[in-house]
C-alpha cells in the first residue's frame, strides 16, 4: 500500500511516500542513493545488504518500508560520526581487513551491532556470528582480528 | 631487466600464451611514457593504467611502482584504472600479470619520466644533472636545497618532450623506499565507508533497471512468449528483440515483479549429463592429446620399474560467486556510448559492445568501477553487451545487474575434469616415470616440476578465455577461466600422486620430494615452509594429520604445509593451521602478497572441501549460496605467510599461486590422518567419511604393483 512512511535514517527523519511492501535494499540504494549497501544474493545468506535496525543486525534484501517504519536504520554511511570513523572501520584499515571490499559494509555493519550485545566476545564467538556473513576473496582472518581489536578499544582501557 | 641493467623500453606485447579469445587486435604498450603519467601544475600525479582493481591490490602496488621510480610521494598519486579513453590499451586483468608483464612497463615509463623531469630540471637550475636529487617530487641540488624545482613546476601539467638518449635505469630493490613496503591500501577508506563506488552503484539521470528474460536451461528453446501481462503495467518499458526479451523500470523491483509476470514455454534440450556422468565424457570425447612435455621413453622403462602406480583423479564444475554479481550501465549520447561495467577486461569489453551495436570501438567508453571479486569469472561481459544493446533500443541509460540467481546461471564455470596418472620408482625411492594425461583441466600446472627421466605429459582441452571454443560440445554450459585455471586440479593429481609413492616406500613426504628435486629455488622454499611449519618427518600416514604440496605457478614458487583434524564418524575436516612459502621474486607490497595468500588459501578451500556445481545437462541446479557452499569464517585456519628473499628476480606472479596447493596439501593431510587417499575433488564430509569407511572394510587395499 502507497502511503508516507517515516524513520530516521542515519540519525535523519526521512519520510517516504512509497508502497509499504517495497524492500529496504532498494529503497536504500534507489530513492537514497544510498549504495555502500550492496547487493549479493537477495535471500538473506550472504549479508552484503546487512543494516541495522534499532541497533540488530537485519538483512535488507528481506525486509520492507513498513518494517522499519518509525525506526531508527543505521547504513554504513552512517557508522562513522561527524568524520569520524567508527573503530571497526578504522580497525578494518589497520588491519588490512577486505580485499574487493563487496562484504564489507555488510561486515562492518554484522560486526557494529554484535560488538553492542556482546562489546568483549572471544575469537569463537566471532567467529560463530560472523559466520552468517560471506567473503569469497578470503578476508576472513584479517576481519576477525580487526573486530578484536575494534573491541578492545571499544570497550576502553581495563 | 631489473637492478644493475639497462631498461630497454620496448612495446610488450603479449605472447601466444596470453593470448585471448576473440581479440583481433593485439593489446601492445605505448611505449611513450605520457600515456601512462601526467604532472599537473600543482604536482599531483595521475597515474593511467588499464589494469582494474577487484580485490587483488594492485590499485595499491601499481602505485608504489610509480611512487618508487618516478620519485614521488604515494600520497600524491591519482589512479586511474580501466577507463578506456584515458588509459593506454590492455588485454585485462587475469593470469597474475599486472606485476609481472605490466609492472616493468609502468616502472619504466615512470623511471624515464624522472630522467626526462632531471634533465628539464638542470637547465632550469643551471646544475650538472647528476648533482641533481629527487624527493617527493622535487629536484633540489644535492646540498643546496633552496635551489629547486618541483616537478609541478616542469611539466605545467603538459606532456614532458624526450630529450634524453640513454633509457632509464630501473631502482634496485636495496634501493627501495615505497616498493618493497607496505602502506595503507588506497582504496581502504572507500572500502570501509561504503564510499567506494562497484558497477550497480553508479547512477545516471533517467536511468533505467532492466531485467532480462532468461532461459530455464542451457540450451532450451523459446516455443512461446506470452508479454501481455506487462506490456501496460505503468512505468514498464517492454523490449522484444528476438534474442533479447528484457523489462525495465525506473525500480529495479517493479522490473523484477514484471519479468514474473512474462508467460513462456521453452523446450529443454535433450543433453542429461550429471557430475557423475561427466568424466567418463571428457574423456571418451577428448579431443586430440597434446604433449606439454617428453623425455626418455616411458612406455620402455614402465616394465622395469619396481613399483608403479595408477590412479585417476577428477573433479566438478566451480562456479566463480563472486559477491557481486555482474553488472554494468550503458548511456549512449551523441553518437557516443559510456558503459561502467564490472569487468576484468575493459578494452575487450569495449570491443565487444562496438561490435554488438554494429559501431567502431572509438565510439564505445568502458569504465571500470571497483570490482568486486573477478577470479577470471568476469571477462565474458554479457551483461555489458545487454547493457549496451538496451540503452541503443530505449534511447535511455540502462542499468543490468544481474540476480544471484542469473550470475549462478550464466557463469563461465572452471570445467570439470579428469586426470590420469601412471608413474613408476625405483627402490631407491627415485621417480623412474611419469606418464600421464589432462583431460579438460587445461595445461597449467599440468608439467609437474621434479626431476624425472622418462616422461609424457599430454593435455587435451582446457577452459576458454570467452565463450565456448571447439570444445564446447564436451561441456553442457559454458567454461572459462577460475583462479589459476586448470591449476588446482593439476596439482591436486600431481602432489597426491608424488605424497601416494612417498607412502608407499615408507618416506617422509618432504624427504622424498627433495630426493626427486634438485631445483635449488624450490628446494629453499620447501625447505622455508618446513621450517616455518615445523615439519617433523615421518612416513605417511602418521596418523597426525599434516601434509604437503608444492607448485610452480606464475613465476612464483610455492610450498604449503597443513595440520588439519578429521571427524571420521562425519568425515568433517577441520584445517587447523597452514603454512605457505613463497619465492615470488623482489615482493612489491608484502602485507597485499600475504593478502593474496590468505584469500588464496581461504578460497581455496571451497574447490578442497565442497564446491562442486551440481547440474542435469544444461539445468544448473545451484542457484544461490544457500546450496553452493563458499569457504565460511568458521572453516578458516591461522594462515602464515612467508616469504623467501628473492631481490634478484624481478617480481613474479601474487593473485594465483597460493591457491593451486590447497586441495593438493589437504588430500595428503587427510591420508596422513587417516590412511584414506581422496582422488576426487572436492573432498566432502561425505566422500571422507566414505573413504575412511572403505578402508576398514579392504585392509588387504594396495596401491603398489611389483613389476
């Protein structure tokens, strides 16, 4: 059903007067522009399209406008702050952790809102989430290590 | 030449051996170094290069070679890659060549651009140029630093004239202040802010999404097509050209809900070939063998040999699966048509689109975004030929991406294959004979590198670099190259046979490999994996669950060691830690070679452990990731990487090599664990749990036959 919807995006309250049943994904790459969401199997297995939404990771390649209605949805456009980058992005850098970089919002984005459930999670629970996330080039080791770190420096000086 | 010699700076054209489908123009180098570098006024460098970045890094290292040879900062560099009206003409990115073949070009063009911008700068300061210093694009008078000139300044943002006689000399690697280092990659910051731009992310004004009707199968046939429930749903723009049946909208998703709505009936094509039928065909259907390789006579010596051994190795269909499926964006405007397209292959790719619209290839501009994910599974460039074809009918800017479910269905599979081995040894443990047959995998890898006698090596087929050659009726779709094409199940055949006949004389597997080799730059890098590794000899099976395997790929000598676990009652195996040593020459980013040997290894373990593309004829049952399982975060050993200093060889092959000795290192870590020998690809649960099930039930199995 056409009709506005509202929810904040990225810390803005956007309204859209679209059908309800649209899918995020393309709402977000389409009437957006927001495209650093991508595009890579359409049946929730391979979290390239992961955003969060109210802080939970979700797929967006299944979910629609009415879903997040009055929600607050957090796109890898908005994971870094005022310029500047969120830790997992900068641990990503550090540690060289991408290669075609096609994951990698997705990766950020599972990464961000599992280090809110869980900011000191051991290199097995990593490992065990981040296990729903795909990756064909290979920078599986680099990403863990990166998201270890980002955690330690998340969770500040002990 | 690199180092000590003189760089004569000739056009490096590509030999038979890159040679590619199709092209009926050869893709040879300017040899004017301006086509690869320009100074602005204000000392930035745009660096033109027609090679494209999908992962592998070499946005970075090609920056570093210019860096490096032209006297620069990294960080005033501007790469421009894959876009076919600035760049210098390129036949793509694949086989491991940026470095190797592209590499010297770029640095020369780079080291002779400094000599011209010395010799501008010693007029200009009134010096002997060889008082003249180079810093971060700056000439000063070696102790005089107020008299100076920067490059900026020199160029005026123009081409730089030659003047100078002699060639540039290329840097020595003892000299080497960016190459040979390992800054941050330049493409990081995009990567991780989601700024970095990929094909379907590039948007043009009154751009269309198209979806294009697909055949359920390889090889059926059109009976009827029904568009009457599209042709007036608003917005749906509908295209009926025979060969191309598309819809398209300004939403991508009221495309994909009206491309449901076309009513077709379509005639399957009669082929049945099954994963379990095709190798019998490859190999009664193989066209005439070729030799790769003879010495001695192996049909001769056969009969003398102590112990001989026979086994026949074979493997599956791989699909490429990229993250991001193929996509590409065509505008056509003023008789002009730019097409950003998710392509290895720009400048192919440009010729391919001229010729699909009937127009010259000076008409056509490809640009090439980040890629994402390539592994030779994108230079067949349907989707931009569709791209160009439907912006030409609808006069607008159309987008195709294509579905998982269309990138599963139209990829260029790595060919399944078939490989027969009968080699013989001596009781001294010496292999006496090496006779054996490739069908489909395709010659690389195919020659296997120790020192043997009497030998035949023959190949018959291999995958195309395009669409279909000669032997596409072997094949029921179509073929292309996969990451080290054809390599991977070489040398899974013949590292398991070598780690087969070490087991069977009772010798450590890296004994008898170094017994069979007197390679000196081979046995330095067995010899550094085994001691990265701490490789503790033993005979196999040991019941440790450690293997080896070796190869030469691309110029780089590779060795891996790994320690896996293996559930017998599952047949699950776990790799525990693996080691790879490589001797790939002067290393240009070394944190982006062990990058490579990461991804390399990591991917690899989808064709070791259970990528196989399961089909029936031309209907490709795999349609997604749910059922064609990719290597996951928990099947990811610790990986290390070393590095065997090579500075005397110029730098060799990074994107491949790593991969071609996993599925070889994990069959014999599995032998040695077990006592099970795998000899088909990929090494599932299943298949293990099998294998080590027959061996309890045949404890009189052998493998060895006394002459």
């Amino acid at each position: 059903m056409k009709r506005p919807i509202s929810f904040d995006l990225n810390g803005r309250r956007v309204t859209l007067d679209a059908d309800d049943g649209r899918t995020v994904l393309w709402v977000l790459r389409t009437d957006f522009a927001l495209t650093g969401t991508k595009y890579g199997c359409g049946e929730g297995v391979c979290g390239a399209c992961t955003v969060t939404v109210d802080g939970k990771a979700v797929r967006s390649c299944l979910i629609h406008l009415k879903d997040i209605e009055r929600r607050r949805v957090l796109t890898i456009e908005g994971l870094a702050h005022n310029g500047e980058l969120h830790p997992l992005q900068q641990a990503f850098l550090e540690h060289g952790a991408f290669q075609c970089g096609y994951c990698t919002s997705g990766m950020l984005l599972s990464a961000a809102a599992f280090l809110r459930e869980i900011p000191n999670p051991s290199r097995e629970a990593i490992v065990s989430h981040m296990e729903r996330n795909l990756c064909r080039c290979g920078a599986h080791q680099r990403i863990v290590a990166a998201i270890e770190s980002a955690a330690r420096r998340m969770s500040g000086p002990s | 030449m690199v180092g000590g010699g003189i760089v004569v700076f000739v056009s490096l054209g590509p030999t038979a051996l890159f040679a590619q489908e199709g092209a009926n123009r050869l893709f040879v180098y300017p040899k004017d170094y301006n086509a690869y570098l320009v100074i602005g006024k204000n000392g930035r460098v745009a660096v033109f290069s027609g090679k494209i970045e999908m992962g592998q890094g070499v946005l970075t290292s090609q920056a570093q070679m210019v860096a490096e040879e032209l006297g620069v900062s990294l960080a005033s560099i501007d790469m421009v890659l894959g876009d076919t009206d600035k760049c210098p003409a390129d036949m793509g990115t694949f086989g491991s060549l940026t470095t190797r073949m592209f590499g010297p070009v770029l640095r020369a063009a780079a080291a002779q651009a400094r000599v011209e911008l010395v010799a501008l700068a010693a007029q200009k300061l009134r010096a002997a140029p060889d008082s003249l210093l180079v810093e971060h694009g700056t000439v000063f008078v070696a102790g005089q630093p107020r008299r100076r000139v920067s490059y900026g300044e020199l160029s005026r943002g123009a081409k730089i004239v030659r003047t100078v006689q002699s060639d540039a000399i290329l840097r020595s690697a003892s000299e080497f202040q960016v190459m040979g280092a390992s800054p941050r990659r330049l493409d990081g910051l995009e990567k991780v802010t989601g700024a970095a731009k990929y094909a379907a992310d590039i948007r043009v004004p009154g751009m269309l999404y198209a979806r294009l009707l697909r055949p359920p199968t390889h090889g059926a046939t059109l009976l009827q097509l029904d568009t009457s429930g599209v042709e007036h749903l608003p917005g749906i723009t509908l295209i009926n050209h025979g060969d191309l049946v598309a819809v398209l909208h300004t939403d991508p998703e009221a495309a994909e809900d009206a491309l449901g709505r076309i009513k077709t009936l379509w005639q399957g094509s009669a082929t049945k070939v099954d994963p379990e039928s095709i190798h019998e065909r490859l190999v009664s259907q193989a066209a005439t063998l070729k030799t790769l390789a003879k010495r001695g006579n192996v049909a001769a010596v056969r009969s003398n040999v102590k112990h001989v051994f026979e086994a026949t190795y074979k493997k599956g269909y791989l699909a490429h699966a990229a993250l991001e499926p193929h996509a590409a964006i065509a505008q056509i405007r003023e008789g002009r048509a730019t097409v950003w397209a998710s392509t290895q292959t720009p400048f192919p790719t440009r010729d391919k689109i001229a010729k699909a619209l009937g127009w010259d290839p000076m008409q056509v501009r490809v640009i090439t975004p980040f890629v994402g994910g390539g592994f030779g599974g994108k230079s067949a460039d349907g989707q931009a030929i569709e791209a160009a074809r439907l912006a030409q009918i609808t006069g607008k800017p159309v987008q195709v991406a294509w579905s998982r479910s269309e990138e599963f269905f139209n990829d260029t599979f790595d060919p399944a294959s078939v490989v027969k081995i009968v080699s013989g040894i001596e009781t001294s443990g010496r292999i006496a004979l090496w006779d054996s047959v490739v069908y489909s995998a395709g010659e690389r890898g195919a020659v296997a590198c120790y020192d043997i006698p009497n030998v035949l090596f023959r190949s018959s087929g291999g995958a195309s670099y395009g669409p279909p050659g000669p032997q596409a009726s072997l094949h029921p779709f179509a073929t292309g190259p996969w990451r080290a094409p054809g390599a991977n199940m070489n040398v899974f055949a013949i590292e398991s046979q070598i780690d087969m006949m070490a087991s069977a004389v009772d010798e450590d597997p890296l004994a008898f490999r170094l017994r069979n080799l007197n390679d000196p730059r081979m046995r330095r890098v067995l010899q550094a994996a085994a001691d990265a590794f701490g490789w503790q000899p033993a005979a196999a099976p040991s019941k440790r669950g450690v293997g080896m395997a070796c190869n030469i790929d691309a110029g780089t000598y590779v060795a891996t060691m790994a320690e896996i676990k293996v559930d017998a009652a599952s047949g699950r195996v776990q790799v525990i830690r693996m080691v790879c040593a490589q001797d790939m020459g002067i290393v240009v980013n070394p944190e982006g070679a062990r990058m490579q040997i990461e991804g390399g290894i990591t991917m690899g373990l989808g064709y070791t452990l259970a990528e196989e593309l399961r089909f029936l004829g031309g209907d490709i049952l795999d349609r997604n990731f749910g059922t064609y399982e990719i290597p996951r975060f928990s099947w990811v050993p610790r990986i290390d990487a070393v590095f065997v200093k090579n500075d005397d060889l110029a730098p060799q092959g990074g994107g491949e090599p790593p991969i071609t000795t996993t599925g070889a290192v994990i069959a014999n870590a599995i032998f040695d664990a077990t006592g099970a020998r795998l000899y088909r690809l990929p090494m599932t649960a299943d298949r293990v749990r099998l294998a080590i099930a027959a061996l309890s039930a045949d404890c009189s199995k052998s493998f060895s036959t006394p002459a």
